[in-house]
C-alpha cells in the first residue's frame, strides 16, 4: 500500500511536467439549469462532438470541461430534458462563465438520480424507477457507504466507518432531528423513493464542501419539484415484496402552468414479519406507514421562484424484534419554504435561501412483551416518548469571474428536544418511577462558510474551503440540571459555548482528456451534539449499553487526508474512480465503559480511520454495461489499542446491465468479507462471518404509460448477518418483488 501511494504521489508531481505532451486546450466552466424554473440540475451530461472528453454536473449543476481546440461542438443531455448541441465557436468563450439551459420533456423518467462526490453512481440499475424499493435500498450499493440494520425498517448511513453526529443527514439542506433516544427513527425513515430526484452523497470533511459538512460526510436527499407548463399528470404504483408480504401502494398528481405548478403524492406500506435466509419469520418485526408529500411552485418573473413544501410521515406498529420495546407510533411534519433568486447581480448567478421547521415524536412501549423474563429491567413496562422541533433557515451565494467561483453560505439552527420514559412495575403495590432521559434540551448554531474553486489553466482546478460555526447549549429542565449537578458537580456548566471551524483544500490534475488526479487536505473541529452532552440513560442498541451524558465535552477534531484518481465520464466505454483516505480524530468522542451496563461520554484521546474506495463503469456495448464497486475501513483506538467498534467490512459488488427500450436487465453479485477486527475492551462486539448474494432485475415497460418491475434478491436464499446490524439480526433471505406502474 505505501509503494502505491508513493507512486501516486510521485505521479501527481510529474503531471505539469506531462501535460505538455497534451494537444492544446481549454477549460470550460459553467452551470447547466431547468429552462422552465431556473433551478439548477445535477449529472448532466456534458461530452465533446468527438467522445474524447466529457463530464457531469455536480449536485449545484456546476461543471468544468478541459477541451481541444480540435473540439467544435458540445453535446448536454440529462434525463427528462431534451438534449442540445452547442457550437463552441459560436455561442462559447471558453474564458468566460458558460449557462446552459435544458427544456423539460413532456414524458419525464421517475429515474432516481445518485451521485457519490464527483461520481454519479449506476449501481441502482435498472430498478432507479421503481418506488417499490426503500431508500435506503437504493443507498446500499455505494462504495463507502453502509447501512446500520433494524430487520425491516429504519437504516441509517455510515460514510467511512462513521455516523450519527458526525454524519449529517439532509432533506432539500434541511436537517432533521430524531426524536426517538434509542436512534429507531432516523431520518431515512422519513423519505419515500417516489418523492425523491436524487440523492446527494459526500465522503470526507473535504467532499461536503464545507457546507453543512461532518468528519464523515453528509447525504442530502433531494426532493421532486413540480414543472411548469407541465399540464396535468399522474403515476400510481402498486407492489409486493415476499420477504416481509410488503404490500405497497402509491400514487401521484402535478398539474404546470406558466407561473405556477403543484404537486401531491401519498405513498403507504404495509409490512409483515421479516423472513431470514432459514428458519421461521421474525416475531414482532412488521411494520406500517404511510407518507404524502405538497409542493407548490411559484415563479413571478424569470428571475425569483418560490417552492413550499411538506412532507407528513406517520408510522405505526413498527416492531423492533432486537429491542426491548417496539414503536407504537413516529410522526413527523417537515415544512420549508425556498426562494430561488437567478442573476441578481453581475457575477452572481444565484442566491438561494430557505426556510424551515421540522417537528417529530415518537412514542415506544413494551406492552406486547413478556417483561417477567428479560435480563434489563425486569418486571417493568417502559413507555418512552420524545420529541424534537428543529427550526432553521440556510441562504447560499453562488457567483464567478473570469475562472473562479465562489460560494458563501449561511446557516442557523435551533434544536429543541425532550425525551422521557415512565417505568411501571407489575406489582400494582410498587411505585412507579420516572427518568429524563432529555430534559428540555436547546441547541442553537450559526454556521459561515465559503469555498473558492479556481481553475487555474493547464489543467489544474484548486479548491479552498472555510468554515466557521458557533454553538450555544441549554439545559432547561430543572430535574435534569439537578441530576447532571449530582452526576458530575455542583460547579459544572450546563450552558456551554464553543467553537468550530473547519479549513480544507483539494488540487486536481486534468492529466489527459480522460484521466484526471488529485489530493485532498482537511483539518477541522464537530461540536458535541445535544444527545452526546444531555442524553440520561440513553440505551444504544447496536453495542447493548446505557449512555450518560456529558456537557464538559470539548469539540472533537479530524484531520484528514485523500488522493483520488478519476477516468473517463458516465457516458465514456470506461470509466471509474479510486480514492484512498486517512482520518485521523484528536479529543474523540465515545462512550467510556463503567460497567456491564453503562457508558459515560467522554473525550477518549485518539482514533485513527483509513480506507479506500472503488468503482469502475465498463460499456462493453450500446446495450450491456458492467459496473463494479469496492470499500474497506481499518478504524483503531489507540488509547484502548484496539478496534473503533462496528466497522464495516470489506466489501462490494459486480453487476451487468442490459440497456434497452423493451427489456431492462440487470444481474448483481454482492459479497462482504468476514469481520474479525473487533472491539472487546469498552464494547461487546461480536465478529460476523463472510456473504455473497446474487440478485437478478428486469424492468418491461408494457407501453408509453405502463411498465412492470420484477426482482429476485438473496436468490440462492443465504443466511447471512450484516455487520452494522443491531443486536446481529440476521438480514432478509430470498426476495421475490413485483410491481406495477401506470402513468399519466
């Protein structure tokens, strides 16, 4: 591994020296946009008249092109939009900022779009338009990034071996706060595949662009807009998933006119107990819910456009067969209003700001168990309830000159959460008791940042970012004061203050048409979250122990380190990327073992991550294309010199596609190798064995307005147990899934 990395480096110092054998060029640098809405649209495809050189946009529709002065015409294209060509010697001055603007298609695609930092991924396949599979199914085929497991609902993502708090979860740049202090409802759970345009992925400090960014990375899911001058449309879907006898329904309306357009959506699923790879189905893990989703569209003129939304989630009878507990009910209300504002000013091609407020509770109780036998907390029913509203607002500036870019961001925060849990005994004779587990807690950010991207000339792109955020704490409940006062000292601060910031810089190397390079430097601090300083009693499923709390914590800080190789374009016969990291974290933040029961928050010295990952695009014909993908993660604490607990393992999958108008095909081998590194001094980590899958899909659309979706996971039914699963619940075995599409 270090002669690689020598080599690469060594190679990376060379590229000005060989980037004089290339033909003579340009960069060309700009933002692709919706024609009708003025919004900006990510991966679109940007290739030469020649196929030699090609991009995608990124998740703010910026792109960048080196081209030879052999090049005359530009070809851009995306899903959903009818494609142009440009004449470069006509209508672009490779020296200036370039706008291109697509016209929606009457037939728009329900293709869900997945871009991995500078890589739009291809690993949904040819089931990227079935509203039938989950999220977080769609997320699971990235390299880098895994999911933690409940048996049939609610995953949440690991980017590089990390989560919660140091992974940020965004809906449209708005985050939302669980509610539920045992983690069974984040924000995945919230988000139905039909409402969804793309899903935005950042590996790394760096790779957030220092917006809203955490030391592991960050995910935003993107969410549908209405269309103008879109006219009346509508979708219904109806499926079933054998695994669990899902039966799914959903249904959609959007009507377009010149100034103003809507859209409503439901979505509801109905879950039975999940069946493993052998054995009987899993008592007690079903589960129900449904979802709807508004959004109304205005544009006044061609320069401002306003979008309101909401997004109701209402689940119920979620059981948790891993826990002592199941979810009687988890609502969640999640409101924004976004104002769009396209060339304000010379040089500024966009300002977007948006409002929001996002409300959750969550209700869980032990009612339906059998209390008088378990080892934790024996003979009592524990009824929980918590709740969070977190309200914020986001404002981003976009703007450029001559070959720099610039983006400045603002964002606030509030965070007000509460969680409690009633324990009654059995013996109607013996009192009840009463805890907080979050006792009125407040959390306010205020968060500056800016990146600066210059395109330097030869070749070379540099990226600077800069962040600054500032965090206020309050603990509001006296019964909880009165607790940590007793927990720790009568002198401790309840209401701290603290300061984070982060620094970073990437340089890439365009080394030919098709081969590009580059490294990536970070150092920045996270400030501890509510839960890390406040949560009393907080049990964490996947290791088995109790937390407390502890607002003495100082901002924990990661230095990271990256070089990246990219090849080719999604459009190219081959194409790929390949990334190597290091993540080294001062002042960590984890839970200190006491007991056989319980963990206390600390500041716990140093952890070390590094990892890799691949992923490689081979179009062998017009209609077959292969696609490959490989991750790992080596994670030690060198305090405890031994393991970071639950790291995934190395892992990853091949598939094979067969594009075509009629037929769709795909086949899909998934492996994971076996987990042996584990953590055994502060956790009770067990080790999982090695898998591999093998998954078959077809998508036949029938007509214009109807297709038909057919898949068959874990075909060879193999038992086998995700490492990141809680409590080593064991995955889904054989999976026959059927549905049905119409539109309109």
């Amino acid at each position: 591994m270090k002669t690689r990395i020598i080599l690469f480096i060594s190679a990376l110092l060379l590229m000005p020296a060989l980037s004089g054998f290339a033909h003579q060029s340009e960069v060309i640098h700009g933002v692709v946009k919706n024609a009708e809405t003025g919004e900006v649209i990510s991966g679109v495809h940007i290739q030469t008249d020649r196929g030699i050189a090609g991009t995608v946009t990124n998740s703010k529709g910026e792109f960048k092109l080196q081209v030879r002065n052999t090049d005359k015409i530009l070809s851009v294209s995306h899903v959903g939009f009818a494609s142009i060509r440009i004449k470069l010697n006509e209508k672009c001055d490779c020296h200036k900022w370039l706008e291109i603007a697509l016209v929606p298609e009457q037939f728009r695609s329900g293709d869900l779009l997945i871009t991995a930092d500078r890589m739009q991924m291809q690993h949904s396949g040819v089931y990227s338009s079935s509203k039938t599979k989950s999220v977080e199914d769609h997320m699971s085929g990235i390299s880098g990034l895994d999911m933690v497991t409940r048996a049939n609902m609610a995953k949440d993502p690991v980017i590089r071996g990390m989560r919660d708090g140091r992974v940020n979860v965004l809906i449209d740049g708005m985050r939302l706060t669980p509610a539920c202090v045992d983690g069974m409802d984040p924000a995945t759970a919230y988000v139905e595949t039909d409402n969804l345009q793309s899903i935005e992925i950042g590996r790394g400090f760096e790779n957030g662009n220092g917006k809203q960014s955490a030391p592991g990375g960050s995910v935003n899911f993107s969410m549908v807009r209405p269309s103008l001058n879109s006219g009346l449309k509508a979708s219904a879907e109806t499926g079933y998933q054998s695994v669990s006898r899902q039966q799914f329904y959903q249904g959609s309306v959007s009507y377009g006119e010149e100034q103003w357009a809507f859209r409503l959506s439901g979505t509801f699923r109905d879950a039975g107990n999940l069946q493993p790879g052998s054995g009987s189905r899993i008592d007690g893990s079903g589960f129900r819910k449904g979802n709807v989703m508004a959004s109304l569209l205005y544009q006044p003129s061609e320069s401002h456009r306003f979008n309101l939304r909401y997004i109701g989630d209402f689940a119920g009878k979620i059981g948790y067969p891993a826990m002592i507990m199941d979810t009687r009910r988890a609502d969640a209300h999640i409101a924004g209003l976004e104002h769009a504002w396209s060339n304000p000013f010379s040089g500024v091609y966009s300002i977007t700001t948006n409002l929001y407020m996002n409300r959750v509770e969550h209700w869980m109780d032990d009612y339906d168990r059998d209390v008088t036998e378990r080892e934790v907390m024996r003979d009592m029913f524990m009824p929980m309830y918590g709740e969070t509203l977190t309200s914020g607002f986001t404002s981003e500036l976009n703007a450029s000159r001559n070959d720099h870019l610039f983006n400045l961001s603002i964002e606030g925060f509030r965070i007000d959460a509460f969680g409690d849990m009633l324990m009654e005994h059995i013996d109607p004779s013996v009192s009840d008791m009463y805890l907080l587990n979050l006792g009125d807690v407040v959390q306010q950010n205020l968060i500056l940042s800016g990146t600066h991207t210059w395109f330097v000339g030869s070749g070379w792109t540099l990226n600077t970012t800069l962040k600054g955020e500032a965090g206020m704490n309050r603990l509001n409940n006296e019964d909880a004061r009165a607790t940590y006062r007793a927990e720790y000292s009568q002198d401790i601060n309840l209401e701290p203050s603290d300061f984070a910031y982060q620094i970073g810089f990437t340089a890439e190397k365009e080394i030919s048409s098709r081969v590009s390079a580059g490294v990536s430097l970070s150092s920045g601090t996270r400030l501890p979250d509510h839960m890390e300083r406040y949560g009393y009693y907080i049990f964490q499923p996947l290791d088995g122990f109790f937390y407390i709390g502890n607002p003495d914590l100082s901002p924990e800080r990661s230095t990271q380190a990256e070089i990246f190789t990219l090849m080719g374009s999604e459009q190219s016969r081959i194409s790929g990327s390949l990334s190597a990291w290091v993540n080294r974290m001062d002042n960590y933040i984890a839970g200190l073992r006491t007991d056989d029961l319980f963990k206390q928050m600390q500041n716990m010295g140093r952890a070390t991550l590094t990892g890799f990952e691949g992923d490689l695009f081979a179009r062998i014909s017009s209609r077959w294309i292969a696609s490959g993908s490989l991750s790992y993660v080596f994670g030690t604490h060198q305090e405890l010199d031994e393991p970071l607990p639950m790291m995934p393992p190395l892992k990853g999958q091949v598939s094979l596609q067969r594009q075509s108008e009629s037929v769709q095909l795909e086949g899909r081998l998934r492996w994971a190798a076996p987990q042996n590194r584990i953590a055994e001094q502060n956790s009770m980590e067990t080790t999982t064995n090695g898998y591999a899958l093998l998954d078959l899909f077809a998508h036949v659309p029938l007509s214009r307005a109807v297709s038909v979706q057919l898949g068959l996971e874990n075909m060879l039914n193999t038992f086998y147990t995700e490492h990141l699963s809680v409590n080593s619940m064991p995955a889904p075995g054989r999976n026959v899934q059927i549905s049905v599409r119409v539109g309109i």
